[in-house]
C-alpha cells in the first residue's frame, strides 16, 4: 500500500500562485494531481512519469506546471494566474507496479485549494 501525504494547498487571491506537493510512501511510476469542484466530476490536472514525461489536460498548458523529485518520491503541482473556477479539491493519484508486482492506483486525501475574486 503506498500512502500520499499532500500539502500545499490554501486561499490565494486571484491572480496568485500556489505549489502543492504530494509525497508517495515508495517509488510509483506514475504520480499526478486531479481536481474536483463543487458539484462537478472530478478531472485530470496533469501526470508525470518516473522518467519526466508529462500530460496535461488542456485547460492548464501554460498556467500550472507538474514537476517530481524522485529521490523524494515526491510531485509538485505549481499553479500560477489562479482563477476563482480553480478553486477545487486537489488530489494526489499514483499508479504503477509496487513492490510485489501488482500495478494498483493510489489516492491522496485532498487539498482544498481556495481562489478569492
């Protein structure tokens, strides 16, 4: 079982950035972040690979940057120009084979991010 801690998240003005960051229990290939608004279904923000290799979901080219430490074993999420729709809760997802050989997906427990007009 591989457990994501999260932190990082908060009120920010509009405009205003934050970075949050998601620490893995063990090395997992993949690690990303997910959000979930009020009301909404929860969507993909951006992934990135043990190796670097990134996605993000459309909407956020250019604003939020997805980036990992894995002697840490650790991904950030840094968000710049927030807008108030970005305010979400932000989930930590990891997802690879663990010790063991089982590929299994894994969630983090959510980061209220908060975004004030």
């Amino acid at each position: 079982q591989v457990q994501l801690v999260e932190s990082g998240g908060g009120l920010v003005q509009a405009g205003g950035s934050l970075r949050l960051s998601c620490a893995a229990s063990e090395s997992i290939f993949n690690m990303g972040w997910y959000r979930q608004a009020p009301g909404k279904q929860r969507e993909l923000v951006a992934v990135i690979t043990r190796l670097g290799s990134t996605n993000y979901a459309d909407s956020f080219k250019g604003r939020f940057a997805i980036s990992r430490d894995n002697a840490k074993n650790t991904v950030y999420l840094q968000m710049n120009s927030l807008k108030p729709e970005d305010t979400a809760v932000y989930y930590c997802n990891a997802n690879g084979f663990i010790s063991g050989g089982t590929y299994s997906t894994f969630w983090g427990q959510g980061t209220q991010v908060t975004v004030s007009s």
